[in-house]
C-alpha cells in the first residue's frame, strides 16, 4: 500500500486525472496477453518525459517498483506488476513526432501503436517492416521493449535492426539520449541496443527514433503442399540457401490446417504440411523471378503441389488461411498457449519432429506453425485452464521445448520475450557468467530494483 | 463454496474464452478515447473472470466499466475468440440490476419509462404529426424512435415530407418508446408498452413498418415481446432499405461520406442499402478511414451518452476527424441517434453539413444544395 503522501505527489506530477488506484484499474493492470498476474498499488498515465522523469526520482527515493506498460499485447508477463507498486502506463504518449524519409527516419513516442505508424508511413512509401503478430494492438514502445518480431523476419529481422536510438529515463530520473539519426554509427558503446529488448528492467523508453524502409511495390504469393514435414522443411532449407530471401515463409501443420477447414470456408486441402510462401520486387518480373525459383526448389524436395496466387483475391484467402491461425485455434478450448522457440533453420523440421513426439507423449492438441524463413517455430497448445492436470502436461511439454531448442543451438524466445513466463530457464539458454554480467548490468543502472523487478531472472 | 451468479451459467465458458489478447483495444471507441484498458472488453473480460472466481462480486465497483459499452460491437467483429461482449455484458447487466446495482442514469431511465411513452418524458406531441395520418388505415406506418420524435424532430419532419412528395402511403401513430434500450442496461423491454405498440400498428392494416430509427427496427425484429408484429404478416424494415429501392433524378457534386451507424451495420448487416442510394446521388462519394464493419462508433450508444456525455461527445469528435480527413462536405447517416450526437459534437470550426440520407435528399430535391 502507498502512503497517501506518495499517491499525492504522483497525482501533482500527472495531474488527478492521469492517476488511478481504482480497482476496476488495478485487475486490468494486473494481467498482460497471456494472464500472468500481479497486482499494482497505483497506476499513472503519463504524457511527457519530464512526467516520467519526476515519478521515477520519487520511486527511487522512495524505492517505489515501478512497471512500464504500453499495449499490455506482451504473452510473456514483462509488463505484469509483480512486485506491486506504480504502473507507469504510456499509452496517452501517442504522437508520431517526425516522418523524415530524406532521413530515412521517424520519431515516436512509445505509445503509438505499431499500425497507425504503418498508415502514417504507407503515403510516403514506406514502411517499419517488423509486422508483429499483434501489429493491431501492440505499441510501438512495448515493441522495442521485447525487441518485438513477426511474419517478415527472415528477409527484414525484428524491431533491433530498425532502432537507431531512444530517449529513455533511467531509474534514477535522468533522462539519456542514446544512439543517432544516422544510418550507421561506430561511437561508443552501443546504448541503444542494450535498451531494446530490456523488458522495462533497466529504465523506460519515451521517445523512439526508427529506420524505415521503403514499402515492397510487388508480391508473389504461392502455397506448397507437402506430404510430409521433413520434406517442407528441406524445402525451407533449400530456399533460403539458394540466394532468394521470401519476405514470408510460414509453415502451417496438420492439425492447424484441420483447424482452419473447421473454423473458416476456405476448404484448404488437408495436407501433412503447408508452405506460404511470399516474394518481393520493385518490379512484377523480379519478384516472380524469385517465386519461379522457389517453385522450382518446392518441386524438388518433395511438393505434391504448389498453388501460386494469380489474383489478389487469391493471395487474399492465402492470407485470409495464414491470418485465421490463432482465432481458429484459440476457439478449440478455453486458454492458448503461444511459443516462440527460435533455433537454426536446418533443425527447424527436426525440432517440429521431435515437438510431436512430445505433444503426443503428453496427450495435447498443438497446432503447429512457424516463421520458417528465420527458424521461428509457433506451437499454438490449445488446452483448458481450470483442469489443473491438462496444465502440468501442457508446462511439461513446454519444459521439454525449451529444452529441445536450447539444445539445438537456438533460443527459447525468438521475439516475444522473457518476462517471468520464460525467467527460470534463462541460465539454461545464457550460462552463468552472462547471466552474471546481465545482472551487474542492471545493479549499475537499477541499485534499489524498483525498475520492473522480477523479470528476466536478474535479481539473483 | 462459493455460489455462482445466474450469468456464470450461460456465459462463463465464452467469458473464460476471452484469451486476453488485446486486440480488442484495437477498435474499442471508449479506449480508443480514454486509453484506459479497464474500459475496454478485454478489461471487462479480466474483471468478469475475477468474478468466476470468486475474488470480487459483482458490485458497484464495477459499474463505472461494465454500464460504461457503447454495445457498438466492434471488440466482437473482431475477437479472435468468437467472445458476444454485448450478450456477456446484457445478462451481466441484468443480474445487477436484480441486485440493486446499475449506474443511476439508466435506474432514471427505466423509472421515466414506467410513466412515460417516450425517453425523455416529454408530454407534448411531435408537431410533425400535424395535418398528417395517425393511426388511420395504410400500406405502411412510418415509426421515427425517441430520438426521432423528441431530439432530431426537423430529420424526421423533412424524412416525412420525403415520403409524401414520393406519394408513399403512409400512417403515423401515437408511438410508444420500443423499450428494447431497457434490455441493453439491465432492464427488461416494457412489456404493455410492446402490447399497445403491436396493437396500433396492426389496427392501420399496414403490412410494412418502416423505422427511422435502427435500434427500433432491432428490437421489433429480435424480441419476443414484439413477435405479434410478425404473426400478423408485418414487415420490418429500416427507411434506408426502403429508399434503397427508389430512385431519385438529383445528384450533388458535394463529397459526402457514410456513417455506418452500429446498430443498422454491426448489429443488422445493412451496409450496401443506403450506399446504393447515395451512389446514386453523390458521385463524389468518399469512405472514411474506418467503414463498414470497421465503421468507428459516435458513441451515443448504449446510453453512453446520458451516463458519460463528455466520453460521448470525444467519440464523436473522433469520428468527424475522420470526415474531415477525408475532405468530406457532408456527413450522411441513417440513424436520428447518431446525426444527433455527431451534430452535437461538431466544432464552430469544422464546416460538415451531418444530416439523414433521406433529409439530403429532399434538400436535394428542393433545391438547397448544389445539384
């Protein structure tokens, strides 16, 4: 509980109508996408950096946790207040600041939202190309904050390679410039990737300087059916070896295609295995030029067939299919659980082999999908929450993925973080000593452990 | 053990269903506003889930969330989980109701209709009424709704000026509210108020109800208190689907948009009737940046506009951004509610006309605007 002093000096920094402890406040606040929960004193709306600034000096000085939020779209509990004290949420710093194409930039506040940015860019011809799964909620803040990623990562990385520098103010209150507007920069450390991905531990990002790219003026769309997993994922490997990078390569499984010919009218044909596969050029030839090849590869490792989109009807119900995964699935029981292994794009069909295995071992329904083209792997478990027996089975096949991926040279999280959901098993992917410099790293920064504690296993 | 509440047994799977992505936020108007997440479904959702197990009741805490939905449906367009907020939120509703808990702005409202056959309690009848058919034997009735009747009254005139220069044959009648907004907030359609309102329009022998209003036409199609309307052969429909197959020889090279009201497209699937008409009359037709099922709500639903009037107003005041962004000389709609509220929050600045299609029309067809 806040003395009422403290709730009071916060309601003169924010202003009365920008604090809340009201309990219909604390419960939605106490949750992010994935339920994990943790229920806060009081939560801010803040809508300026010096805001943000004077709350964090009196958190320190009171040693107050603080719990950056933005969209709350995060599956991971970054953003969930565990230790209680203040949310901060930035979700009324909402301005796109500056839309410089000469400069190839734009400056955001970390509130706005991942596609009003798109629309805002679309009419200049360009693009932040990241497109996380939740581009239609998410923030572009929480975005950094996870160093979000999504369909295109294979041919445009995730949110890391986009971010040029942030302003962010530091448990202490200071508030720090990191990084430039420039294209590149080899000056000093380098500030700004320490903060992306910081899930909130280390201080919270206000202001957000991005590289965007031109927007692709041509696509081919195909679908390649394959009788078999091995097959399709020989094909991934082939493709992204044979000099072609397909802005999209997503895999969709057996039972996911089953569930999407239950869920929609798209009556796909039920395969072991589907490739949708998407190509990009500033021409029409060059972007089927690239498809041709990748057709070319498909047939040759096994396609029983390949459907290319021929009208944008057609490449519309592709990814009309594609798009349906997580509503078809999420309506098969009451609670979803969505994972993002990521490991090296030659293991990806040997991890999908052996994640059967285990899905079967513990009597679950998984659909199966991955972003293929950068070794993502999505296994979406349908299961119900209220049986606490379906649950052990579902954290034991968990347990058993990050454990394959780990072992497989890759991560247990490609691009929806750490939070406390994945927190245990951060020594496992990292070691010891990097664990050790993480935490003194955040000792440096964050003596007291006010800036979103609990996360990331950092505090010993 | 605890006791479950009556809401628990119909909807506590859909509720537990809701897997708190977010994405609702995405396309709630009340968030949208406010950016509070509390406000939106997800946030209900969480708040619903906490009463399933047991660690809140369903108390007056909860009113400022719960009775605070425009019902515009927008979340449930686009759940991924197939989650029917607004049924959710009206049983929800209903049972506190039952145990004395609602915003008391809906409590007046429900108290002004036990006395009253209109919303506002107003006594006075609408002047329109005078010089024309009411209750008297004809093809069809023409009902205008509360708001039609009470708060755009000049919309309904000139709609009513519309019919008779098409030489339609139509009654009026002494209306009675539908009552169909009690179910949305808790409490239940009136049901002698349904009796006499069936009754008068069954006595003009008329076989088609036009409404001007949406919600009307909703409640007299989907309840039960209203199925003698149907059993007598009376049609239904909505005075945008009437136009929709008239035609008029004027056109306006004014640019005009589309409000899709909630209640006609969301809640009713009618989206291409009144655009056929107004493709017939405005070439210069434009959509705004949200349309159809993805149409921004004005929020005066829901009765969001008596019981939060300043979140009202800020949803309207983002919906005509959204006209004026798209260079639009005039705001057409099909719904008295939503004309009124978009009238109501339009700036000194912004220079939209915002009327009814059929109100454009004649206007059209009198010669007020540029033909």
């Amino acid at each position: 509980m806040l003395e009422e002093r403290i709730k009071q000096e916060l309601k003169d920094i924010v202003g009365p109508e920008n604090f809340t402890e009201a309990r219909i406040d604390m419960v939605s606040y106490a949750y992010d996408a994935m339920g994990a929960k943790g229920r806060p004193d009081c939560a801010v709306w803040v809508t300026s950096t010096d805001q943000v600034s004077a709350i964090m000096q009196l958190a320190t000085r009171e040693k107050i946790p603080v719990t950056p939020r933005a969209a709350g779209t995060g599956i991971a509990g970054m953003a969930v207040p565990t230790h209680g004290g203040i949310v901060m949420d930035v979700m009324r710093m909402n301005r796109i600041l500056e839309i410089n194409v000469e400069d190839r930039v734009c400056v955001v506040e970390p509130g706005v939202v991942y596609v009003d940015l798109q629309k805002a860019l679309a009419p200049h011809g360009f693009t932040l190309p990241t497109e996380p799964g939740s581009s239609v909620a998410s923030a572009i803040g929480g975005n950094v904050a996870t160093n979000a990623g999504g369909l295109k990562g294979a041919k445009y990385g995730t949110t890391k390679d986009y971010v040029l520098g942030l302003v962010v103010v530091l448990p202490d209150g200071r508030v720090m410039k990191t990084g430039t507007r420039t294209m590149k920069t080899s000056s000093g450390y380098n500030l700004t990737q320490l903060f992306v991905g910081s899930e909130g531990t280390l201080g919270i990002i206000t202001e957000i300087t991005l590289k965007v790219v031109p927007l692709a003026r041509r696509t081919a769309t195909a679908l390649g059916l394959f009788d078999s997993l091995e097959d399709a994922g020989r094909a991934v490997t082939r493709t992204m070896s044979s000099g072609v990078v397909p802005s999209v390569m997503e895999v969709m499984g057996r039972y996911l295609i089953q569930a999407i010919n239950e869920g929609t009218d798209l009556q796909l044909p039920e395969v072991n295995t589907m490739l949708l596969v998407e190509t990009e050029g500033y021409t029409r030839a060059e972007a089927d030029a690239q498809m041709e090849r990748v057709v070319e590869i498909f047939k040759d490792n096994g396609a029983s067939d390949v459907k290319r989109a021929e009208t944008e009807a057609e490449r519309a119900d592709l990814w009309a299919a594609r798009k349906s995964t997580y509503p078809v699935t999420a309506r098969l029981n009451n609670s979803i659980l969505v994972e993002d292994v990521t490991v090296p794009m030659s293991k990806l069909a040997e991890l999908f082999r052996e994640f059967e295995k285990v899905v079967a071992q513990y009597d679950l329904k998984v659909a199966m999908c991955a972003h293929a083209g950068d070794g993502n792997f999505h296994p979406l478990i349908t299961f119900d929450s209220r049986d606490p027996e379906m649950v052990e089975r579902v954290e034991k096949a968990n347990d058993a993925l990050f454990r394959m991926a780990i072992a497989m040279g890759g991560t247990i999280t490609g691009e929806h973080g750490i939070g406390t959901m994945k927190a245990k098993y951060m020594t496992m992917e990292h070691g010891e000593i990097a664990m050790d410099v993480m935490r003194t790293i955040k000792r440096a920064l964050d003596p007291h452990n006010i800036m979103n504690p609990g996360k990331m296993d950092l505090n010993g | 053990m605890r006791q479950a509440y009556e809401f628990e047994k119909t909807y506590g799977e859909l509720i537990l269903r809701c897997s708190v992505c977010g994405f609702c936020q995405a396309v709630c108007p009340i968030y949208g506003l406010t950016r509070r997440p509390a406000l939106n479904a997800r946030g209900k959702m969480l708040l619903l889930q906490e009463v399933m197990r047991g660690e809140m009741g369903l108390d007056q805490d909860l009113v400022e969330t719960l009775f605070q939905c425009t019902g515009c449906a927008s979340c449930e367009v686009n759940c991924p989980s197939g989650v029917k907020v607004t049924e959710i939120l009206r049983e929800v509703r209903r049972e506190m109701v039952n145990t004395g808990t609602c915003h008391p702005v809906f409590t007046g409202m429900n108290e002004i209709l036990a006395g009253s056959n209109n919303i506002y309690g107003e006594t006075d009848p609408p002047e329109y009424l005078e010089g024309r058919k009411v209750n008297e034997k004809a093809a069809y009735v023409y009902f205008a709704g509360c708001v039609g009747a009470y708060r755009e009254e000049e919309h309904t005139e000139v709609t009513l000026k519309l019919l008779d220069r098409m030489g339609v044959d139509y009654t009026l009648i002494d209306e009675v509210c539908c009552t169909g907004v009690l179910e949305d907030v808790g409490y239940a359609v009136h049901g002698s108020k349904a009796e006499t309102l069936v009754e008068r329009v069954r006595a003009t022998g008329a076989e088609t109800l036009i409404t001007g209003c949406p919600y009307c036409m909703r409640t007299f199609t989907s309840r039960n208190a209203y199925i003698g309307l149907s059993e007598a052969g009376v049609r239904v429909v909505h005075i945008s689907q009437f136009l929709s197959t008239m035609t008029f020889d004027v056109q306006t090279d004014l640019v005009v948009t589309y409000h899709d009201p909630c209640d006609l497209g969301r809640h009713a699937g009618i989206y291409e009737e009144p655009r056929r008409t107004i493709g017939r009359i405005a070439p210069r037709f434009v959509e705004m940046e949200h349309h159809h099922a993805q149409s921004l709500c004005c929020g005066a639903g829901g009765g969001v506009r008596a019981s939060h009037p300043a979140h009202s107003i800020g949803m309207a005041r983002r919906r005509l951004e959204e006209a004026e962004a798209v260079g639009a000389d005039v705001v057409l709609t099909d719904c008295n509610s939503c004309v009124h509220n978009l009238s109501n929050a339009k700036l000194r600045r912004q220079k939209l006309r915002i009327t009814t299609v059929p109100a454009f029309i004649l206007s059209l067809l009198e010669g007020e605007e540029r033909a």
